[in-house]
C-alpha cells in the first residue's frame, strides 16, 4: 500500500508530537505534581514549627503553669470526702442529731452515682494510675427540731471541711409540739481514687440481748468478757 505525501507528513507531526509530549506526560508532569504536594508539605511543616518554636521559647512558664495547675488540682480534691459509704452517712448525721439536737425521724438514701474525672495513665507494665472518680449521693431526712437548731444545721453543713450542701428543705410550724417539721434533702459530694480512702465509721459499741428475752442487755465489752470467760471454762473442763 502506497502512502501519500499528506500521510507521510501527519505521520511525522504525530510522532514529533509523541516524542514532545511523552517526557512530559511521564516525566516532567508527575515531578511537578510531587512537587507541588512537597511545597504544600513544606508549608504546613513550616507553620507547625513555627508555633512549636513559639511554645518552646515560653517551656519555662507553661512548666511552671502546670505545676501550679495540679497544686490547685490537689488542693480542690482534699476538699471532698475520700469516698462516701452508707454507715459513714448515717454516724454523720446521728452525730448532728445529738449535737444541736435535730430530732431525725426517716431516712431515705438515693444511692452512689460514680462520674469518670480521669481514667488515668497505663505504665509499661500494664499498671493503670491516676485514676480519679466522682461520687455523689442523696439523702432525704424527716426531721422535727426548733428553728434555731435548724438555723445552726444549715450553717454547720456549709461550713463543714467535706463538700456537701442542702438541694431542697421544707419547713412547717407544727402548733402542737411547738416546733418545726418537714423534709432536708443533703447532698455529699466525693472523690474515689488512687491513694484516697475513707475512714471506716466510728460506731461505738451496742447493747446485745442475752439468750433469755426476759434478761437484762450486756454491752460489747461484757460480752466479749462473757465470751472469754465462757470459752476458757470450756477448755478447763476438757483437760480435765
């Protein structure tokens, strides 16, 4: 097949253009693309450390800016309970209920709610530390007492070393005892955590009855003493 002139010559121009257009299509384009992705690179590289270089010229004052945080931190945290339990609550309260006295006649407990502050940090050996929990807790307490040991109450719980407040309080004049009843709602407010622990309550001793529902109530120590005495008279007997 005989090829004219005019198709010898497009020929030619397609493949001057081939030979042009080919370092450019799989050379010269892709540099550039890379290129231009390294500038942008190159850009946010530079702002980034441009603002590290910013933060590190002031190490000094957000060092000591963090120290003086957890100091705060530590000291907010001391301010609440290591934890709140039921009998702690209830030695609490029998407490005030003799110090004012503010005669107690129900109580209603609502139950621990346990809020995550920090989940704290996992060393190498798998130890979890810094753990830091909120705990809180309701109590609703039917009261009868004059309204100025009520007045002493209300001061002595927000003045109390341990965070807790009055939500609610209701009050009524009752003509016939001369005195004023109603409902006081306290809430206590606490932080659970590596090296926090609450004191167990101070419970003084109880009277116990004997075996006989006609005999008289004996305190802890006699009993124990009875217990005792009772166990080494059941020892004698067997040696003999």
């Amino acid at each position: 097949m005989k090829i004219s002139d005019r198709d010898k010559k497009l020929i030619v121009i397609i493949i001057i253009a081939i030979v042009i257009a080919g370092p450019y299509l799989l050379l010269i384009k892709p540099y550039n693309e890379k290129q231009a992705t390294l500038e942008t690179e190159i850009v946010t590289l530079q702002e980034r450390y441009d603002y590290l270089s910013t933060l590190n010229e002031q190490r000094e004052f957000y060092l000591s800016e963090i120290e003086r945080f957890k100091s705060e931190r530590e000291v907010v945290i001391s301010e609440y309970a290591g934890g709140i339990r039921q009998e702690n609550t209830i030695m609490f309260l029998r407490n005030i209920e003799l110090s004012f006295p503010l005669q107690m006649t129900t109580l209603s407990f609502s139950g621990n709610v346990v809020t995550p502050i920090d989940a704290g940090v996992t060393d190498e050996n798998g130890n979890v530390t810094g753990v830091l929990n909120g705990v809180s807790t309701s109590t609703s307490i039917a009261y009868t007492c004059d309204y100025e040991n009520m007045k002493q109450f209300l001061d002595y719980i927000m003045k109390y070393k341990e965070r807790m407040v009055v939500s609610a309080l209701d009050m009524t004049y009752d003509d016939s005892i001369g005195k004023i009843t109603g409902i006081v709602v306290l809430e206590q407010y606490a932080f659970t955590g590596d090296g926090r622990e609450l004191a167990p309550a101070v419970i003084p001793s109880m009277e116990h009855g004997n075996e006989s529902i006609f005999g008289t109530y004996i305190s802890d120590e006699a009993l124990r003493e009875k217990l005792a005495e009772e166990a080494e008279s059941e020892g004698e007997e067997a040696e003999e």
